[in-house]
C-alpha cells in the first residue's frame, strides 16, 4: 500500500506553553507515519520540548526532546519513522515565545 506525502504539520511558531497541541491527525481512518520535524531558530538560542501522548498534556515519560538546544539563526532536522494514529498527539513548546517555528513532513495512508 502506498503512502501520500503530505507536510503533517506546520509551520507553527512555538509558544512557552509546553502543552501546545502541534499535531494530531483526527480521522481514525488514517494514519500518518512523521518522516521528518524540522525546528527553525529565527533568533537568540533557545530550547525545545516535544511529547508524544495526549491532548494537551506533557507527562514524564512521554518526551521526545526535553529543553533540546537549538542556536541563534539555526535549525534542527529530526529524521524518524514516527506512526501517528487519531489517539496520538505531539505536544511541545519552546523556552521563549515565537523563536522557534516547528514543521514536519510524512506520509498519509489509509487504514
């Protein structure tokens, strides 16, 4: 079965509210496989934190990153095979508001 590529997610500029729903694909009649995360630093160093769990929450045990470094005027690629279901979200934020810009690529299939 093939796969649609699509871009997942984004671009959304992070805020410092480390519950922020970045992705959840909401059709329980697909799946998402996460490719790629792409974070941009559009300007003094900061840190990142993203969670794979539920809706709005961050508990221990569920981080991807935890504060990950990304400098001034930089990027980070993250290259993974990340399956998303519909009960699956990304939640993260950053340490400053609106410096970093989070996006991410995959394919689509259809279960």
């Amino acid at each position: 079965m093939a796969g649609t590529i699509k871009r997942t997610f984004g671009p959304l500029a992070l805020t410092t509210t480390y519950t922020t729903n970045v992705y959840n694909n909401t059709s329980a009649l697909i799946y998402d496989v996460i490719r790629h995360i792409h974070v941009a630093n559009k300007a003094a160093n900061d840190t990142f934190r993203l969670y794979l769990g539920a809706t709005g929450a961050n508990a221990a045990g569920t981080e991807l990153f935890y504060n990950f470094p990304v400098s001034a005027l930089s990027s980070y690629d993250y290259f993974c095979a990340l399956r998303m279901a519909s009960t699956d979200f990304l939640v993260g934020g950053a340490a400053t508001t609106l410096t970093l810009v989070i996006e991410g690529e995959g394919e689509q299939y259809v279960v």
